[in-house]
C-alpha cells in the first residue's frame, strides 16, 4: 500500500524518511528516526511496533541487517511486512514479505562517504517505481537530505507509484540540534494526510518548513544598522505592532531574525518580505 525511501545524508549527519500511499496519514504508521540512531519505514501489513524496536536495536549498536533480522525472527507475520531500515554509519537493509501484495519490493545502496539508503513499495504499478526513486536520489547528490528525500518521493510518484491512487505523504528527518530553536532533533516533521495530490502538497509544505522552522544561515543575515532598524520599526508600526519584535512574533519568524528588540541581523527572505519583494509562500 506505500512506496518509501530510508536514507541516511551523505554528510552522516541526518536521518530520514519519505513516504507516500494510498492510504490515510500513512505517515502517522509508517516513520521513525532518531538523530544518532537510524530511521525506519514498516508498511504494507505495518507493524508499528517495529518502529520502536527497530530503534531501539540500533541505540545498542546493532546494524541495519542485523536489527531487521531481529525483528523478522520474532514475528509470526513476517511474510506480510516490508521494511526498509539505515542505521548510524548508512548501513540499510530491507526487507519485502513473500504475501506482500504486487508489486512489491526494494532495494539498498550507499551514497557518498556515509550515506546510504533503503527504497521500497508494495501494491506499486511495477518495479520501475522504485527504480525512479533510486535515479533521483542518487542524481540529487550534493541537495539538502530532505530535498532528496522528497524528489525521490516524486520521482516514484511520477513513475506510477500505488497502483489503487493517491491519498497521503510524508516527510520525516532528522539531525541534532536541527529542531525549531535548536531544542529537538527534529529537522522536518510534515503530513499530508488525505489529498488528492499529496506529494504536491508534501513540497509546499516544505517550502514552508524551510520558511518559518529553519534557522537563517549566516550567509543570508543582513546587518541590522540604525537606518534598517527605523525602517523595520516603522514596518511593525504600520501594521499595528509596538515595535518590529513584535511583528516578529506575530508571523513566527524567529528562526529568520536575532532576538532582541534591536536584533543584530535579519534573514534577506524576511527582508524582502518587509520590503514587498517576497512571499510568504515560498
């Protein structure tokens, strides 16, 4: 019922997983990833205990292959499941039961130094979805882990995806330190749970993430000086704000602006926002 992709970056710093279907909020059954750890995808019969087992076999240092076969050894229901898993060091593994509805299947590989990947699906038009999945994540080399992931997520939609149609999608990634104020390890927690076009859906809200959930990166920050502040506290102050901090607050751009009421720096896309050359809607 769902095409997936696990994959760890090439960097070795992030942790993710992609995954659409029809079904609803298949992102709620199938994803799990700790920062550190590994992720895993459980689909067609999901077991979603596996997500929590699997996790916690590789915290304890087990590699992919060997806490997938843990899990298997365990499990009455094995021939229904299908799992793909990467653990600390981009080892992957997966795993596709022999009463998986067709067709089903995946594959593995490594990317980069430290990367690696396990791509699968079930109740697909044909294993040309998992292998457009594989060309996309492999000729995105060099792009953010979550842009990879979702054009992987794309390429396998495109290519035909769950033969029955589309319903949701989701995107999960993780990194440490990566969560909204650096408190969490939660770089991209995004569902799309029922839609007619949910990996559309699942790129615009990614944009979004990027906009309101990603902290500005050095090379974007503009220096705030006396004549930028006037400008920005008259900005706040023609939309009903005391002062430009406020504003701040009200959009939820405090991952994009230093704190203060005078803030050091301001992100060039909240910038541009101010002046009317930007969008919201990225």
């Amino acid at each position: 019922m769902t095409f997936s992709i696990v994959a760890r970056s090439d960097d070795g710093e992030s942790w993710g997983v992609a995954v659409a279907s029809k079904f609803l909020a298949v992102g709620s059954a199938v994803s799990a990833a700790a920062a550190g750890v590994g992720a895993i995808a459980t689909q067609a019969d999901a077991h979603v205990g596996y997500k929590y087992l699997a996790l916690a076999h590789l915290d304890d240092g087990a590699t992919a292959q060997v806490a997938l076969d843990s899990l298997l050894a365990d499990d009455e229901g094995r021939e229904d499941r299908q799992v793909g898993i990467v653990d600390s060091d981009g080892n992957a593994a997966t795993h596709t039961g022999d009463f998986c509805f067709p067709w089903a299947g995946g594959t593995t590989g490594r990317s980069g130094e430290r990367g690696g990947y396990a791509i699968q699906g079930n109740i697909l038009t044909g294993p040309e979805v998992v292998e457009a999945m594989e060309r996309a994540w492999r000729e995105s080399e060099g792009r953010p882990v979550e842009r990879r992931l979702l054009a992987a997520l794309a390429a396998g939609d495109a290519a035909g995806g769950d033969r029955r149609g589309r319903q949701s999608a989701a995107l999960l990634v993780v990194r440490d330190g990566a969560g909204y104020g650096g408190n969490d390890d939660t770089a991209v927690d995004l569902r799309v749970d029922d839609h007619t076009d949910p990996v559309t859906e699942l790129a615009r809200l990614l944009d979004l993430n990027d906009l309101y959930l990603t902290a500005s990166a050095p090379e974007d920050q503009v220096p705030v000086d006396d004549a930028l502040f006037a400008e920005l506290e008259a900005h706040a102050q023609r939309h009903g704000h005391e002062h430009f901090r406020e504003w701040v607050g009200s959009e939820n751009y405090e991952m994009r602006v230093a704190p203060g009421l005078r803030p050091e720096w301001i992100d060039q896309r909240i910038l541009d926002i101010v002046r009317g050359e930007g969008s919201r809607q990225a």
